[in-house]
C-alpha cells in the first residue's frame, strides 16, 4: 500500500509532518509519499530513512493557510494537489494532508469527483464519548445542505463506523433539539422522514439531542457541517472551562490542589479525550478517494494517527463499501 | 411588586414549586401570587406564609407537561393561562413558570404581544463561562429564524446583559463557524451584515465561535434556536462526559481516588457551573412582559432563583429599555 502525504500543509509543516511519517514508517509496511518541495524536504528524510518506506515526491508550490479554495484550485503545483493527485492516478491509495482544510476539499472534490450517486461529500470526525469514539458528520465541508444530503450521509456514516471502527449494525442518529417526532427545523424534520425512508440499509434510531451524542447513545450523528462545527467547538470551549475552573479552584483551596496533584492522571485522562492528535483527524467521505484532513495544529503524533486511519480505511475497502451502500435500491430512492 | 408564579408548572409542581416561593418570599419584599387549584395548594400555604407576602390565585386547570402549544392556547384556565393573565391585566410585574414551556411561551406570546417593533421573541439564558454567566439567545424559541430575527435579538441581547447582568456596552457575538467574513450558512452571512449596520446601537464584534461562548470573549451570543438549543445540550453532555472520565479513572487508580476526594470541592464547583438551578431560568425576551421560563427539573431553589431573576428585570426596567432599544432609528433600518 502507498500513501501520500502533503508534507507542506499545516502550521507545523514540513518538520512535524515529516517527523509523523518517520514515526509511521517505524511501525507500517506501508509506503509514504511525501510530497512537498525537495529542497525543504530532503534534509528531514536521510537516506534510507523508514526501512526505505519514504519517498520524497516534487511538488514546487505550497497553499497558504489562509488562502481561499477558489485560489487554491489555481495551483495545480501545490503539494496539496500533486498529493491528490497520485491518489487520482492510481500512484497512491489513500493522501493525508493538515494544511488548509478547504484548500484540500476543493482539490479532493475536483481531482476525485464523488462516489457515484451522492450529491456532496461530508466531513466525518471521531468524537469522544463514554462509550468511546464515535462519528460525527457533517463535521464542517458544508455549512449548508438540503435533506437529501443528511439522508446519504447517514448511509455514508454507517458504513464508516463498520469499516474504521469495526462496529457491527451501527446505531445512527439525527442531530436534533428533541427526541419527539415533528421537533426541529425544516432541514430536519424533512431529513427524519428521508431517513425513514431507507428502510433497512441503515439502522436509524430517528432523532437525538446534543447531550446523547457525547454519551455514545448513537454511534453516527448526522447534522449539517455548520451545526456539525458548533459541535465539536463547544465541546472543546466546554472542556477547556472546566480544566480552567478545576485549575482555579485549586489555586484558591490548598486542599483541592493536593487533591488535584494526586488527581491528575485522570484530569490528564480527560483532557487526551478532546485531544485532536488521539484521534487521527477527519476523512472527507462521499469523494472518490480515502483523504484524511488532518488538524492545523497537527504534530508528529497527530500526523502518525491521521496516516494509520488511512491505512485502516484502505484496508477496510472503505470505498467500495461506500459505493456498495450508495449503490442499492433504497438508497437510490432517497 | 408582584409576581406571579404558575405553582401547578414543572415536574416537581406543586411542592417544589410553592416551597420555592417560600424560600424567595424570606428573603424579598416582593409579592407573590401562586396560581393553581387552590384545593391542592391550600395545605401546602400556611395562614401567614411569608409574613403574608404568598398568596393563592385560583386556576382550576393544568397543561401537561408533553401537551403541543396548540391543544394549550385551548385551556385558558389553566394554571399558566392565567398567571400571564395577571401580567397582561397589570396585577403581576413578572411571571414565573417551570411548567411545559412551548406552552408558556404560547400563552405569553399570544396573551402579551410582542414589544412593538419586534417580530419574533427569543429565549435568552444565562451560560456559564469563565468570566462568568454571560447570554446566549435563541435558546430554543426559534428551530428557523430569518436574518432579520437574529439583528433584533442583538438589540435584546445587549440591554438584557445590561439590564440584568449589570454589564456596560455589553460585547455581541454572531455565533458562526469561523471568524472571517464570508464563513458560515446563508443565514449567518446574511445577518452579519444586519447586525454591522445597527451601527453604534450595540458593540457588536462580529463572528464568534462555539468555544468563544464559553471562554467568554463576548457577553452575549446570538444564534437561531436550533444551534442555540444544541449548543446548551453539547455542553451538558461534554460535562457530564467529563465528569464521568474522572469518576472511572478513580475507580481504576487509587491514588486518584483520593485525589479526587481532596479535589471533591474544585468537582463540585464545576458541576455547579452548568447546574440550570444556579441560574434561575431564561427568560422570553421580546414579549410584552417579563417572564422566566423555569426548567422543568425545577426544584425550590431554582425556582427561587428563577422569581429573582424576574424580580431583576423589573427592577432594571428591562421592557421599556428594550421599547426603547427598538425605538432608535438604526434598529428600525434593520
């Protein structure tokens, strides 16, 4: 198996990003494509480097972080697009890449096309629950979408979570304000009734609410990319008020900061929950081609765990599975 | 003043409710007028209660707690028909009900009119952030708005969080996915553009996103009641999550678990941050009257807290200052 990795994208790029796939290539047999600029690149990858599992692959130019999708579309040269491109090509099965995100989303979008059948391609992100990782998505590729969308994702999400996380039958859900039948807006009273719809290609629990997701009471929660978006930051702002609360309560109580000292495994626990770099990023589903959208911030962990889930996806024939599911009829009627 | 409380409203009703009253009533000078079925309320009311500050208005019917608003505007006797009743007909200042809240909010909107010049109300509620509590509106009121709702709850928000939360030239947020002009859904795209042309009739600072709300970067955060709703259910959900963690990771380590028992306190203060009986209910903002919407969960705290609140609002003038908010030329332009 090959994979490519865009070694110029994300805020810590391209030491971090090399530095991940030094760490995967200790572990895989799997090869990696580092695509960037050689000049930056050869220096972090001494020969032989990774059993000889590294490659360096040319791509001259580099997206900028901040730059606009539109804009990004006119750099055919950038390591974004090279990248996906060996993965259009047939060079490499799966491309990784934590550099701007909608750069990387136009690129796989034009360069892939979808899966035949589907309308848009969705972003789905492992969150942390009590029962452990679980799937979210849209988690942001589309800030708006019609109901028919939340109806392929559904079938999109299920056959993700067999895939990448081995559950059997998976539980999914629809993001919702109340668990009653007619509550909601319109997008999703319309999509529960899509939802229905599909019978038994999916096993649809019908609507959840906000606090169930992090439960684990489902294991695919399908929402629209900008509700999907306020999810997960929540989540983090959430978490990051508590750690702070915790952390002022103990400045002031001499007591509670023995306790916390003595308590920091798991005040340690609970933050690595909401640690990004845990979980291996998000995969840009529906498009022709395993992408794993990596985190700006992404380290070298991050970057190891985001290649792992693609070998794991391309191992699990995450695409052809998803074509299967798209393929039958009561898809089809949705 | 008076205000007047649905004593029959909430799952706890009557006990909690009436015990709530008493609670509030040794503290405050304000009057309360407990409406429900006298029969059921009488023993619950000594001779005397609250130096003769509690008193019994007669409402022989209740709304359950699972009735549609529709099959409740049919029952004006019931207990929350006619404690708004007493706001519209100028007996109370403020009503409280922690009963079936579609229910409240039908009964008050339509008993009360809307503030002239408003077309739709919003609930706004207290979260709490590291700075401490702050506003989010909608919190459900609305699952579809248009951008136009959102402009006017910005003229709310910001006089609530002055009126209420005592807060000069209180900072107003659009909740969106990103911070840049141009991101999010079309709805938000669109009010951003409203809310700038408000001007200086409130300091609006632009986009915000999930994890802003809750570290406290602005004081007031607007949102349809769709995402306002799922924001207060995620953070529900990432608390208890987190709370959970630990609590497992005690059980694994022993010397977490006395951590955990030093640290009980500084637990417990974060738990206390996203207990809804803290902050004494939301309040349907933009009605012609005050009213506090109670959790249904209410016990007698919350329902103290909750008449606080009212009692707040009053005292803060907080109907005519929006009258007022909504009166200036530039909110009319919106």
């Amino acid at each position: 198996m090959r994979i490519a990795v865009d070694a110029m994208g994300g805020d810590h790029a391209p030491e971090e990003i090399v530095s991940g796939c030094r760490r995967f290539a200790a572990e895989s047999g799997t090869e990696l494509l580092l695509v960037g600029a050689s000049q930056a690149l050869a220096p972090l990858v001494p020969e032989g480097a990774g059993d000889g599992r590294l490659r360096i692959y040319e791509a001259p130019d580099t997206v900028g972080m901040d730059e606009s999708p539109a804009k990004a579309l006119r750099r055919p040269r950038a390591s974004v697009a090279v990248a996906v491109g060996l993965v259009r090509d047939g060079e490499a099965e799966a491309v990784v890449s934590a550099g701007n995100s909608g750069a990387f989303m136009a690129w796989a979008w034009k360069g892939l096309g979808t899966v035949p059948g589907l309308d848009r391609p969705a972003i789905a992100i492992l969150v942390p629950t009590l029962e452990g990782p679980r799937i979210l998505l849209d988690a942001g590729a589309n800030a708006d979408c019609r109901p028919a969308n939340l109806v392929e994702w559904g079938l999109l999400g299920s056959v993700y979570a067999e895939a990448v996380l081995d559950l059997r039958n998976p539980r999914v859900g629809l993001l919702n304000i109340g668990s009653e039948e007619g509550k909601g807006n319109e997008l999703v009273r319309s999509a529960l009734a899509g939802l229905r719809e599909l019978g038994d290609a999916i096993h649809f629990v019908g609507n959840v609410e906000g606090a169930d997701v992090f439960a684990g009471r489902v294991d695919v929660t399908l929402c629209d990319g900008f509700t999907g978006n306020v999810v997960l930051k929540v989540a983090e702002g959430v978490s990051e008020l508590i750690i702070g609360e915790v952390k002022r309560e103990m400045r002031r109580r001499p007591v509670a900061m023995v306790g916390g000292l003595l308590a920091g495994g798991a005040l340690r626990a609970m933050r690595r929950r909401f640690d990004k770099a845990e979980y291996g990023g998000a995969m840009l589903v529906g498009v022709n081609g395993v992408c794993i959208v990596g985190h700006g911030h992404s380290d070298a962990r991050a970057i190891c765990n985001a290649i792992a889930v693609g070998e794991r996806a391309v191992k699990a024939r995450l695409l052809s599975r998803i074509s299967e599911s798209l393929a039958q009829p009561a898809a089809v009627r949705a």
